[in-house]
C-alpha cells in the first residue's frame, strides 16, 4: 500500500497534538511525518508510533524540501492563509482546520459522512476545508434526518468547552479554577475569554458581527448551508461553558413533514460516526464526559415538539477536538486518497 509523506502545521497545538494521535488511531499510511510550528518550537520532540519526531520551522518551501503529499494546516487562520497556498504548489493535498478557506466558492468544505463527494473539487486550489467544531457534529445529525423529513430550520445553543480556544484556554480555566480553591480568584488573569470563565458561562465566542450574532454563530448558519447544499434556515446560540473538552449542542429541528421521534432514533441509529444514549429511563444520555477522547457524536434526548408534530428537539456532545477537527481532518484525507487512487 502506497504511503504518504505528512505535515502538521500547528503540530505542538490542541488540534495538531490529537492529529498524530488520530494518524495512529487509524492506522493512516503515514510515510514521513513532518511536524511544523513557529520558530520557538523548533527541536521539539513530536511522538508518533513510538518514535520522535523533530518539530520544523513552518516555511514556504518546507513543502516541497520535504516532498509533503498531505498537509494538515492548524496553526489559525493568517498562517493558513499565508503558507497553504505554497503546500498546494508544492504538489501536496492541504486539509485546513482553521475558517480562512472555509466559505470560498472554490474550495470544498467537507464533512465525510454528509458531502464526501465534494472532495473531488480539491483540485481547483489543492485546499480543502474543515468545517467549524460546532458546525461537524450538528451536521452528522441533520443529514441522515433531512435526508427522511426534510429539514426547514435549526435552533441550535452551544454548550462549548474551552479547549475550543486551544491550549491556552484549557490553561485558563484550569488556573482560574486552582485560585478560586486557593481564595485568589479576583487575582486571576482573563486573557482568552471575555470575562471568568471558571464558575461562569459566557454567551460570546469570537467577536460580533452587524446583525448581533457573534462570527462563531454565523459560521454555523453559512457552513450547514453550504455542507447540505440547501438553503435551511439556523439560528445559533454559541455560549463557552467551563468545562475542558467536548461541545454539546441543543438542537431544535423545523421539519416541513411530520416526524416521529421513534423512526428518528432508528435512522440516527443507522447513521455514520453517530451513537444514540437515549435511555432517560436509565439516566442515560450524552454527555462531554462520554463523548470525549472517541470519535463518535452521542446525541439523545431525542423527542417532540409539545405543540408541533414537525418539530424535534435533540441533545448531542462531541470531542470538538476529534471529531471536530483532527478526526473529521484524517477521514478527509482518507477519502481524499479513495477519490485519487
Ligand atoms: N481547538 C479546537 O477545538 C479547534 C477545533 C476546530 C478548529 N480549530 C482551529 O485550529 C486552529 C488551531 O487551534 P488549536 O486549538 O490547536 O490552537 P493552539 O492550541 O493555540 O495551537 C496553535 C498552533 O499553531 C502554531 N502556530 C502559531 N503561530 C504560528 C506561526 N507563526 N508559525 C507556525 N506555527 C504557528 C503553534 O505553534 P507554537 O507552539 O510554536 O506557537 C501551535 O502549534 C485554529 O485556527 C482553530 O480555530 C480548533
């Protein structure tokens, strides 16, 4: 089997340290990893299959010194925006975590178990994207249900931990969290979020937009449209909740035929990548503490609208980083090697 040279640009952040883990996990037929970051990280040791790997300086000509056929970008936006597009001259596949390419016409945005087929358009700039975290779990939901009922419109509120703003988020909470314990909480810095973040929840994710929504919730609304091919109406709440790893979401589905909660279960259950807990009987339903560390999206809690018999009201939690990124990246780049091969 044909092997593939590999870079991470990010490779020392939350979302490149889970890409070699997913690369593993997988068993991706990885020929020569390459892990990239800034130059601070330079000579840093990258684990991957039980052997260490140098940590490279993220260059233009990297790519091709390298001869780089797959390169995972997630170093944030300005530096995809920058280097990706002389990974893609260099001959080599770009898939990008960060939002810069997502709603390019050009480029395709690619969730695999709803719009794999929109791999193929890789070829117009050598760059695919990865959608937002919130937008990939909530997608793998609604697909297999639109694809049944015929979805109208999505309510849809976040609950989103703070791994969402990488390893300084996770380091914020958790210090803020020590000095509550240690009666300093007023001393405590507030650097990546708004305000506290321990003991609090902030309904505010990346910055405003004109029409009141935050940028995090219209990604939602453009990249669900854009992903499904289909002009379904969503409305988003994004809200940063404390809690370490693994968004959840309540999601209120507008069908435009009557739905039954039954056969929605029985479709999910049927669906790719997606696990229903929906026992309430036995207090079981999804929760970030299930969700995390796995490649699944739970969802339960799965029932009617009280008034409206098209109208489905659901619960799902997913490793934002996994299945929101390093994992929805690497089944990409399977997919990708699939089309290609
Ligand atoms: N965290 C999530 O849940 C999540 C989910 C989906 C998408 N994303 C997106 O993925 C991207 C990375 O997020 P993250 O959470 O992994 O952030 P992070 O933990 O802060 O990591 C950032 C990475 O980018 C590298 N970097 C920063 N500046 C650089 C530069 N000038 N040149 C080369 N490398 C540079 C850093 O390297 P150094 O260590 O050398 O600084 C580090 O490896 C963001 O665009 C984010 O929006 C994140």
């Amino acid at each position: 089997m044909r092997k593939y040279n590999v870079a991470i640009a990010g490779a020392t952040g939350a979302v490149g340290e889970e890409l070699c883990r997913v690369l593993e996990d997988l068993d991706f037929p990885v020929g020569n990893l390459v892990p990239l970051a800034s130059a601070k990280s330079v000579g840093m040791d990258i684990e991957f299959k039980g052997k260490n790997y140098k940590v490279l300086e993220l260059t233009k000509s990297v790519f091709e010194e390298k001869e780089i056929d797959i390169a995972f970008f997630s170093a944030g936006g300005s530096i995809s925006a920058k280097f990706a597009p002389f990974a893609a001259e260099a001959g080599a596949v770009v898939i990008d975590n960060t939002s810069h390419f997502r709603m390019d016409s050009d480029i395709p945005l690619v969730v695999p178990e709803c719009n794999a087929t929109d791999i193929s358009a890789w070829k117009n700039r050598g760059i695919i994207a990865n959608p937002n975290c919130s937008t990939i779990q909530m997608v793998q939901i609604l697909k297999p249900l639109d694809d049944v009922f015929d979805i109208k419109r999505v309510d849809v509120s976040t609950y989103q931990a703070v791994s969402g703003a990488g390893k300084e988020g996770m380091k914020e909470l958790v210090t803020q969290m020590q000095d509550f314990f240690a009666f300093k909480l007023d001393e405590s810095k507030i650097e990546k979020f708004q305000h506290q973040i321990a003991l609090n929840v902030i309904p505010h994710i990346d910055v405003f937009e004109d029409n009141d929504y935050t940028k995090e919730e219209m990604k939602m609304v453009n990249e669900t449209q854009k992903i499904l091919h289909k002009n379904i109406e969503v409305s988003a709440t994004c809200v940063r909740v404390p809690i370490l790893r693994s968004h959840s979401e309540d999601i209120t589905i507008h069908f435009n035929s009557p739905v039954d909660a039954d056969k929605a279960r029985e479709i999910l259950r049927n669906s790719p990548s997606i696990v229903v807990v929906d026992e309430t009987g036995k207090n079981e339903y999804p929760m970030p503490i299930i969700s995390t560390d796995t490649d699944e999206t739970y969802v339960g809690r799965i029932r009617k609208d009280l008034y409206d018999d098209t109208i489905l009201h659901l619960w799902c939690c997913a490793d934002q980083i996994r299945v929101g990124a390093a994992t929805n990246a690497v089944r990409i780049a399977q997919k990708w090697i699939e089309t290609e091969s």
